[in-house]
C-alpha cells in the first residue's frame, strides 16, 4: 500500500531481511515475482485497486489446489455446464454460455479510471501512478 515504487521497494526489502530466514520459500517465491507483484505503479492510479489482489496466481509457489487462485470471473458458467448435461451440440453449449455471461455482466463493477484505458492503449508511460511527460529540450 505504498504511494510510491520507491517506497513499496523499500517495504519489500525489510520484508525480506526480517522474514527471509524463517519463512525462506514464501520469500523466495515472492522475490522471483517481484517485478510482477509491483507492475501496478506502472498503471494509472485509479485503476491500482482493480490490480492490486491479496490472492495472486503464484503458480508453483502455491501449495493449494489449481481451482483455488484468483476467484473466477467464469465460476457461474463452469457452475451451469457441468450441471446441465443437455446441450446435445457445440452451437447450443454457445448459446447457453453467452446467455449466462450476458446475465453475469449485469453485476461487475465499471472500472474506476476508465477515462484512462485510451492512454494505455497508446502506450503513455505511467510512474507511481501519474503520467510521466516527456519535456521536449
């Protein structure tokens, strides 16, 4: 929850330093993806909350089940169609998960910032949440 990468950089290296000897796997996993687990400071700063997650795919590094990393945005789908046994063809399994993600996209939230998505779209680079200007000389 730092405000800057300088300072998030700095919590991670005091995190490593206290914790590194007693919990030396979980600070290795985290340490191989610390360039990933802090890519959101690259991003507009309304859109960190929607980054951000307390529950990242840390692939090898988890010891939990596969099914158990991020919550799936797909879970009422893959819910319906392993119930429903009846969707005879391809073409009608298409129908019935379009239907059902149309209904599931009444309840997600906008994203915050998304004024901001052009930006990244055209590749402005973004530095502790604030676009970063070029001055010309």
């Amino acid at each position: 929850m730092a405000e800057t990468k300088a300072d998030a950089d700095a919590a991670f290296d005091f995190f490593v330093e206290a914790y590194g000897v007693k919990y030396d796997r979980a600070v290795k996993c985290l340490t191989k993806d610390r360039a990933d687990l802090l890519a959101f400071y690259d991003f507009p700063a309304e859109h960190w909350k929607h980054i951000r997650t307390g529950n990242p795919p840390l692939g090898d590094c988890r010891q939990s089940p596969a099914g158990q990393r991020i919550e799936s945005t797909f879970a009422t789908v893959r819910h319906r169609t392993t119930k429903t046994k009846g969707c005879l063809s391809r073409q009608t399994a298409l129908a019935m998960t379009h239907q059902l993600m149309l209904s599931a996209k009444k309840k997600w939230r906008k994203l915050d910032g998304q004024n901001r998505l052009p930006e990244i779209i055209q590749g402005i680079e973004f530095r502790d949440g604030i676009k970063h200007e070029i001055k010309a000389a």
